[in-house]
C-alpha cells in the first residue's frame, strides 16, 4: 500500500505540520477510579511497587514530567482521583495516562472520565481596544485622564493576562472544582451567542 503524497502549498512547497500549537498546551482533564477487588487481589509486594510506580508518574518535578501536572481528590462516586496533565506536546500529556494504566496499578484503575482540548485566550479577555470601546459605552470620556490611566492600566496587565490563560500556573491545592463545558441550557441557547456581560 503506498503512503498519499504530502499536501503542497500552492507555491509548490510543503505546508509545515506540527503537534504543537501556535499558542497554547496541549490538556487533559483525567479521572480514575480504583477497582478495589482488583487492588486487593495484588500481593504485599505488587501494591508497594505500584505505589511507588504511580507516585513517581505523577510526581509533577520529576524528569520527563509534563510542563504542568496536578491530581487531586474526587469527592463524590463519580472517580477516585482526577489528574489536570498540560503540556506543548500532546504525547507528554497522553503519557501520563498510558504509564498509570500501563504501571502495576494499572490493572485496578479504572477510567472515568476523560476531557481533551487546547488552552486558549478566552473570548471573554478583551483587547485594549475592546476595553476602550467598554469605558466610553460607560460614560468615560476619551480624552479625560481617567480613561487615559484606565486603558494604559489595561495594557500593562493583558499580556500577562492572556499568559495566564495560555500557559497557566497550577496552584498546589488538594482538590479542584471542574465544569466540563459540554453542558447546554435550554434548546435553541448557545452559550457563545449569549452577551458577556
């Protein structure tokens, strides 16, 4: 079986592929729970290796680790713990969770839940101009000093704002609240029609 060719670009050079996004990581939102009549089926000796396997695998420091790793505690029934894994290159990401299921404890973990995606400047950051426009619909004035140093104020915090949603820091906090945003109101909304404010 031969392999298609490769797409051109029109000028006749290849168009340049990549698993990395322009901007932005690579996430996995991941959820297990334990098969506890597999857990105690392991021996003594299985269950300490595993802990261990399973502890360096999801040691955020460790070599190899991805650039952002955190797990947490899952109240309620629907899992056992839930692990956020970020990183430019979706193998890293996807690693964490073959090497759970592949380590001793793999064969007592159970999946859950799994939420796939990309970080992303939200629609909801405006740009400086976005947020001028806001001041003056207002009532500020745009020549007045206030709206100068509102907007300059502005400008100087975006950037780090649109990091902050692009690469984000994960605080180091036992347990999270997730909303999967695949949830709907009712028929005929959509959440991306509806206004910001």
């Amino acid at each position: 079986m031969s392999r298609p060719a490769a797409p051109h670009a029109a000028s006749g050079s290849a168009v340049e592929t990549s698993t990395r996004p322009a901007s932005g990581w690579h996430v996995s939102h991941l959820f297990y729970a334990f098969d506890r009549e597999r857990l105690s089926s392991l021996s003594q000796t299985e269950r300490n290796a595993g802990a261990a396997a399973f502890a360096a695998t999801l040691a955020p420091a460790a070599p190899g680790a991805p650039t952002r790793l955190q797990t947490w505690v899952v109240a309620g029934h629907k899992a056992d713990f839930g692990v956020v894994v970020m990183d430019p290159e979706p193998l890293a990401v996807d690693a964490v969770h073959q090497r759970l299921l592949a380590g001793p404890l793999g064969v007592a973990l159970v999946p859950t839940a799994s939420f796939v995606g990309l970080t992303e400047v939200s629609e909801y950051v405006p740009t400086v101009e976005q947020y001028a426009e806001r001041l003056v619909a207002e009532g500020e004035q745009r020549d007045s000093p206030a709206f100068s140093a509102k907007v300059q104020g502005y400008a100087a915090r975006e950037p780090a704002m649109r990091q902050a949603r692009l690469e984000p820091e994960l605080p180091p906090w036992p347990n999270a609240c997730f909303y999967p945003m695949n949830k709907k109101r009712k028929v005929g909304e959509n959440w991306f029609t509806l206004p910001f404010a």
